[in-house]
C-alpha cells in the first residue's frame, strides 16, 4: 500500500520535491531529468492552459468587473494583463501585497494615546525596504511576488 509520500517517478523513495511546471512530486533529480516518466509536452501544456483558460475566463470577465481601482490606467492595466490577475490568485502574494498595503496606510499611536501619521515618505520608505527583503534570496524570497513587481512596474512605464 502506497504512503502517499512516495515518488510518483520512480516509486521507490519518499518525494522532496514538486514539479513547478506539472507539479509531480520526485525524490532526486535523475528523477526530475527522467526524459521518459517526466514530460512536459508543450501540446499537453497548451491544451491544459486552453482549458483552463476557456473555464476561468467567465471568471476572470466577473473578477475584473468585482475589483474596482481609483484610476483608469490601473483598471486598464488589471482588465487587460491576464498575468497579473493570474499572480494575484496566489495566497503568498496576497499577503505580501496586504502587508505593503498596510504599512502605507496604518498611523502610528504614540505613547499619549493619541494617533499621529508617519510622513508619506517614511512610509514608502519602509514599504520599499519590505519588497527588498523579499526580493533578494532570503528565507521570505516570493517568485510569484517578484514576477508581479516586475509586470506591473513595466506595465505602468509603457
């Protein structure tokens, strides 16, 4: 009776890893290189992207009518990049996103209780230092986070 933790390559160690690309879950990469039980056929690929394509884009149509910005050039920007609505669904982004969103909107209470604002460029300030320390290869490194930075800071430079 399988364990459920085996790999589903060679089915003989538990799996360390996972696939990025599939998502199978290996033990070593010869199992990861094993051209014959580990293939990425683009046909396969791109049938699976058309299907899921074809099932989420009502979705998608719904979901961008749902989320409103202030400006026209962020709607714009949203409606027309499928790849950022598609970083947007992961969690880690969203919190990671959440997080800045927080540090430039909180106020700060000082000891007599009452509320004072961090200057707007301190805020942004300790917004930037917070992508930084995801961004460089430490324990809170985000890809997904990465990628989004990088398609919206290009999209807004067009």
């Amino acid at each position: 009776m399988s364990s459920g933790k085996e790999c589903q390559i060679c089915k003989k160690d538990d799996f360390k890893y996972k696939c990025p690309k599939c998502g199978i879950k290996y033990c070593s990469l010869a199992c990861y290189k094993n051209e014959e039980l580990h293939i990425h056929k683009d046909a396969v690929t791109t049938e699976l992207k058309t299907e899921q394509e074809d099932k989420t884009s009502a979705k998608d149509k719904t979901e961008s009518s749902v989320i409103k910005f202030k400006t026209e050039k962020y709607q714009n920007i949203y409606d027309n990049s499928p790849e950022i609505r598609e970083l947007l669904n992961y969690n880690t982004v969203k919190f990671h996103l959440a997080k800045v969103h927080k540090i430039l909107t909180t106020t700060v209470a000082d000891s007599n209780d009452s509320t004072t604002s961090m200057s707007s460029e301190a805020k942004k300030q300790l917004a930037i230092d917070y992508l930084n320390t995801l961004r460089y290869g430490g324990i809170h490194y985000n890809e997904a986070l990465e990628e989004f930075c990088q398609l919206t800071v290009a999209k807004l430079h067009k």
